[in-house]
C-alpha cells in the first residue's frame, strides 16, 4: 500500500527545474503546488532566472494576476532565448516591447493586452464599469465581443454606453499599435449608429462638445477616414448647427482626408439633411456648414463647392413647391392673402409668384375683351376702361346712340381734351377742359370713379376735336376741377 501511495513520485519531473523534490512533499497535490508556485516565481523575474529550490509557502505569492501577463513572461522569455513564435506582420523587437509593456507598465491598456489576441475590451469595461447585465469573465480570449457589449448596453443604459466608448478611447486610443481591429472605437461604432436608440446621438454631440478631448480622438485622430456624415447630418436635424460644425472641422483635419473623401463626406451630410418632410435641415446645412466648407483648404473641394450649393438649393426649392407644410408660407406665404381666385378656377399653388398669380386672374377675368376687338374699334372705345363685358356693352350702345343722334352733323362745337397719367401707369385717360391755357406738364385736379373722389395729374397731351372724332364721348367726358396749386390742396 505504501508502494502503491508513493508511486507518483516516480512519474513527476515537472519541478526538477526549479530544484524540487518529489520526495519533499507528502502528496502529488502538494508537489505541484510547490511547481505551479515556482513556475510564477520564474516567470515574474524573467531577466534573472534562478534554479533553486522553492521558497516557503507562507512567502510564495504569485506574481501574475492574469494569465495575460503569464503568457508574456514566457514569450519574453522564448524572445530572448531565441525561440519564440513570431507574428509575420511583426518582428522580434516590437514582439519584445509588446511584453515588457504588459509586465510592466501600469496603464490600463497594458493590463488588458495579451501577447497575440489584442485588447481584451470586454473584459476591461466589467472590470472598470457596473453594467446593468452579467457577461463572462475573459482571460486572455475574447468571448463576447465589443461591438456585441456596445449595442447591448446603448440598449439597456445610452448614457453608460457613451461614457464606456469616452473612457475605452481615452484609455486604449494612445496605443492604436497594439489594437487587432483598431476601428471597433471609431467608424464601427459611427456607422453602426442606426442600431442604437435615438438619444445616443444626441449624448454622443453632447460630449464632443463637452469634452473636447474626445472628440479630437474620435474624428480627428481616428486611424481611418471618419465616418461621421450621419453624426453630422443628426446634428443639423436636431437644431444643433454648432455641433455641426464642429464635427465636420475635427473630421477634416483627419491627415487620412484626402479631396475625395471631403467630397464624399459633404454629399453624405447632404444626402442626411434631405428630409422629406421637412427643409430646415438642409436650411441648417447652408447656415452652418457652407461658411465652413467655403474656408476648407482642399482644390477639389473648392471646385465643387457651387455644385453643393446647388443641391442644397434644388431641395429648398421642391420643398417649398411641392411640400403641404410650406405651400402657404415661407416663400409663398402671398398665398395666405392673394386675390381670390376661385371664380376663375385658378389656384395659387399652381404658381410660384404673385405676379404670375394675378396676371393669370387678370387674363381669365378679361378674357371676354377677345370677343369685342374687333367692334370696340368701330365704335372708338377702349377695351380697358371696362372690368366687365356689360359695362362695355353698357358705354357701345351709349355710342351707338350718339352716333345717330343729329348732334355729330350739325354740332361744329371744338372741345379741348387733355390726356393724363395716373402714377404707376402709363395708360392715358382723357378729360375734357374749358380753360385753354392749360398746357402739356400742368398738374391738375381731376375726379376719379363715381364717389366724387380727386386726384391730382400731370396733362401728357392737350388735343382738340368735334364731337365725331372725339376720344371719348362728349357728354360721357368728365370734366377737369382745375389747375393744381398747394392752395387748391389745402
């Protein structure tokens, strides 16, 4: 029995290295306790490597806390002794300093690198922040995945998640040399955007614009191109054109920008700020962002710049043609007052200016004058001096009546008609005078419309005429008050 209880002493060689003894320790759990123990001891003092035999137990205290720093002792150790895996993307040297930062370094990222698996993220958000939901603990291999941590937690706590993705920037962004997938910080997580609750957009501008810091590291100092079209077209929905700004200023001045990518990036906020239900995004992004734009130092962006514009422009200009919301105000809001054009069946949204409006009332409501051209000449009448067909036919049978009236023979009377101007028109309307020293250029008070209203004239013409070739009926002909003077005003 006692053979048979002593028989693993004759099959252990694990400790011989470290100068232990199976003999020394009364059970194989003992043993290689004592060698589990001398193995850390080792390793934690890798540039001076001892083979003695094991400290006391009550001394002995393992130097690594995670496996993360065990494996980069030992692969420190392999580099130095020349025989260690070497990544073909890396060499010897950065493979060497890679291990003495996780030994020895005391930053944050140093305690979550691992020798060949990059940043164990996951696990340094468990440790650092108290989620709202359990994950698994990793080691020195990731089990649950950043990108998958990330959406969980905007979902269940949005204003947790910016702050995690603030600090794992602030934290890990200086050592980018290190990182595996060095975008699951940056443009993941920002095209990614639309996977997250509404108001992570918003807490996101919030700390670009409250922490400056990072806000450089995310747009400026990303290690791609940004991609922040969307950030920055949410800002200009959401009435934030500052923010707007700003985004796109710290996104250009990424040195990864080229011409192209400007481009590209522009048209993308461009595309975001075409909202159709609304204008006042793309408002925003001539308010805000053309004044940047214009002053970006980039050939290419200098030569499109009327091209956005145009764009910006073209949408405006659909909105408020052919959007409800804007069809009785903003730009047309002289629809709101317009003459009323319902008589005619013509409606104002059919037209862009007023003018063109009421030219087409205009049209509608004389079109009947086509129909008595030809007649009006005949009987010397101006079309225009009537609204209405009846009240032309009302003034040709007038002449009708005069014209047959003996008067036009034998009547050898000359009547002195004077042609005035009304101001805005050029139009002439005779009136008839007595008073033959008035001359072309006197003003004079005459009367206007059928509620003995005055206005004041300026004589253009001073004609003489028998009844029959008169302008304007002789007893129709309405006469003029007098000469203006500032007394006759008074």
């Amino acid at each position: 029995m006692e053979e048979a209880q002593n028989e693993w002493r004759n099959n252990v060689s694990d400790g011989l290295e470290y100068g232990l003894d199976p003999d020394d320790y009364d059970t194989e759990e003992e043993y290689y306790e004592a060698v589990e123990e001398a193995e850390d001891l080792f390793y934690a003092n890798p540039r001076s490597r001892t083979n003695t035999a094991a400290v006391n137990k009550a001394e002995k205290k393992s130097a690594y806390t995670t496996k993360r720093k065990e494996y980069a002792a030992k692969h420190l150790e392999d580099l130095l002794e020349g025989d260690a895996y070497i990544p073909s993307d890396s060499n010897s040297e950065s493979e060497i300093e890679r291990c003495k930062f996780i030994l020895y370094s005391d930053t944050v990222a140093a305690r979550y690198l691992t020798v060949f698996n990059g940043f164990m993220y996951t696990q340094a958000v468990k440790e650092n922040f108290k989620l709202p939901f359990d994950i698994p603990d990793e080691d020195n291999e990731e089990k649950l995945r950043f990108s998958d941590l990330f959406v969980e937690l905007a979902d269940e706590d949005t204003e947790l998640a910016v702050k995690v993705w603030s600090w794992c920037i602030k934290e890990f962004g200086s050592y980018k040399h290190y990182m595996q997938n060095d975008c699951v910080f940056y443009n993941q997580i920002l095209s990614d955007y639309r996977l997250f609750p509404p108001e992570f957009s918003e807490l996101t501008i919030d700390e670009i614009m409250n922490n400056p810091a990072f806000g450089k590291a995310l747009l400026e100092e990303n290690p791609e191109f940004p991609d922040a079209a969307k950030l920055a077209g949410y800002a200009l929905k959401n009435n934030r054109g500052s923010a707007a700004a700003e985004i796109y200023k710290l996104t250009v001045s990424n040195p990864k920008g080229m011409g192209r990518d400007i481009e590209l990036f522009i048209n993308g906020i461009i595309s975001d700020c075409k909202d159709f239900d609304g204008l006042e995004a793309m408002e925003a992004f001539k308010e805000f962002l053309l004044p940047v734009i214009e002053k970006t130092d980039k050939n290419r962006i200098q030569r499109l710049l009327p091209e956005f514009i145009k764009k910006a422009d073209e949408f405006i200009e659909y909105q408020e043609l052919y959007n409800k919301k804007y069809q009785y105000t903003r730009h047309y809001v002289w629809r709101s007052s317009c003459a009323d054009g319902t008589p005619y069946n013509i409606d104002p949204l059919n037209y862009r200016t007023e003018e063109v409006y009421n030219m087409a009332i205009e049209n509608m409501k004389h079109r009947w004058r086509q129909s008595y051209l030809r007649e009006s000449r005949k009987y010397q009448l101006e079309l225009n001096d009537y609204e209405t067909a009846e009240e032309y036919k009302a003034a040709r049978d007038r002449r009708i009546a005069e014209l047959n009236d003996p008067a036009l023979v034998y009547d050898k009377t000359v009547y002195t008609y004077c042609g005035v101007a009304f101001e805005g028109s050029d139009r002439l309307y005779h009136y008839r005078t007595e008073d033959n020293s008035l001359t072309v250029g006197d003003m004079v008070v005459v009367p206007v419309g059928n509620k003995g209203e005055e206005a004041v004239v300026e004589i253009q013409t001073v004609e003489k005429h028998r009844r029959k070739t008169a302008p304007y009926p002789v007893e129709s002909t309405k006469l003029i008050k007098g000469r203006y003077t500032e007394k006759s005003e008074n």
